[in-house]
C-alpha cells in the first residue's frame, strides 16, 4: 500500500513541485543578485520524490 501512494505522490505531486522548483530557480538565477535564492530551489527539487516513510 505504501508503494503504491509513494508512486502516486511521485506522478501527482513530487514530479509537478520539482519541476515548479526548477523553474522558480532558474528564474531566480537570470539576476547575479539572486542566485543565492535560485541555489535553493534546486536543492529543494531534488529532495521532491516520493514522501519520506513515516516514523514508527
């Protein structure tokens, strides 16, 4: 059961917010003033997978 939700927070959710992150980063970095703020979008778009297992 906990696959098949991890895969679908992956489909539904995780891939469309790691693309959203990518996408405000980029945009974040056109300007040389900003680019500390563009670095953490991408930190936080590869940590967008599938939800983490929760604590027992």
């Amino acid at each position: 059961m906990k696959f098949i939700l991890n895969i679908l927070w992956l489909v539904l959710s995780g891939f469309w917010m790691a693309v959203g992150y990518v996408i405000a980063g980029v945009i974040c970095c056109v300007l040389i003033v900003t680019i500390p703020f563009g670095i953490v979008p991408r930190v936080a778009a590869s940590s967008a997978g599938p939800a983490p297992p929760l604590p027992a």
